[in-house]
C-alpha cells in the first residue's frame, strides 16, 4: 500500500463506526437512520488528540445493512454526512468515511480484508507505518493485522487492550 507520489505520508487514526464512534445497536439490529446515534465517550477528545498529533482520522466500517435492503446507500451517506457534520462542531472532524456496503464474501473491502485500508491509501497519503486502529471486534483486529496495524480495542468507549501488529517474516 503505497502512499501518493509527492506528498509528505501523515499517520492515520483508522476508526471502526459502530461500537467505535458510537454505541453498537442490538445484537442482530443495525443503526439505521441518524436518531438512532449515540455518540460515546472519549470519541471526540480521542480524535482531537490525535488530529492534535498530526494524523488523519478515517472511518472504516461495514454497512451490511444496505446488502440486505433495511436502507439505501443514499439513506447510509446521508447518515455519515450527519455524524461527519456532529463531530466537526464538536472540533473533531474527520478526513474520511469508508464504508463496504456488501454481503459476506461479496467483495475485498469487507472487514477484515484491507480493501478500504488500501481506497484510503491511494486517496490520502497515508503511512501505515505510523498508523493504527481502534475497533471493538475480531473483524477489527483481523484487520489491523492484515495491514500490519497496531490495534486498540474498545468497549463501550473505554479501552480493552492494545495488540501490536504481527511482525512480517521472510526468508533469508
């Protein structure tokens, strides 16, 4: 995953959406319209931190819902152009929101595969090097480590653990 020619690549803050920027729905539910929402703590002084410290904020998210036809891919955008909107207010603006809106198996940018780590590495000059993701799922921590990513965990807004990436090995 190379960055783009002639810019200087900035570390990234990768950010999981629900159960990361806001509270999970219930098990088997999916949050799909912007009054279902709810922001958790710590988000918006984590973003700031981090904007603080030079690194772009970018949200990756599966949005299986729009596969399954509970709402439109208008209907998604719109909610992340909500949540966005919020937290620039707030002083805690994002850069970008990914988000893969297909069915199991359907495709390379559904977590845990990189695929839109990698659209945010030819958008954006990223170097993953200095980058890392918070999330609250295997499929997170899967994906962190597909990209050589440390991984914070989270629940609930406070955080679980912090997993290195796996170190790459080769033969000599």
């Amino acid at each position: 995953m190379q960055s783009q020619p002639g810019t200087i690549p900035r570390p990234c803050l990768f950010l999981d959406r629900d159960g990361v920027i806001n509270r999970n729905a219930p098990r088997g539910e999916y949050i799909l319209s912007w009054h279902q929402i709810e922001i958790l703590p710590n988000i918006i002084s984590w973003i700031r931190l981090f904007r603080a410290a030079g690194f772009l904020v970018i949200v990756v998210t599966n949005q299986r819902g729009v596969s399954l036809g509970l709402h439109s891919e208008a209907d998604l955008e719109a909610l992340h152009e909500q949540l966005a909107a919020t937290l620039a207010a707030a002083e805690a603006p994002l850069d970008a929101i990914f988000y893969c809106p297909h069915g199991l198996d359907s495709c390379q940018c559904r977590k845990p595969a990189p695929g839109m780590i990698e659209e945010a590495c030819r958008r954006f000059s990223i170097d993953l090097s200095r980058s890392l993701l918070i999330g609250d799922s295997n499929l997170d921590a899967q994906l962190a480590a597909n990209c050589q990513l440390p991984f914070v965990r989270v629940n609930e807004g406070s955080i679980v653990s912090l997993l290195q990436p796996l170190p790459i090995t080769g033969t000599a």
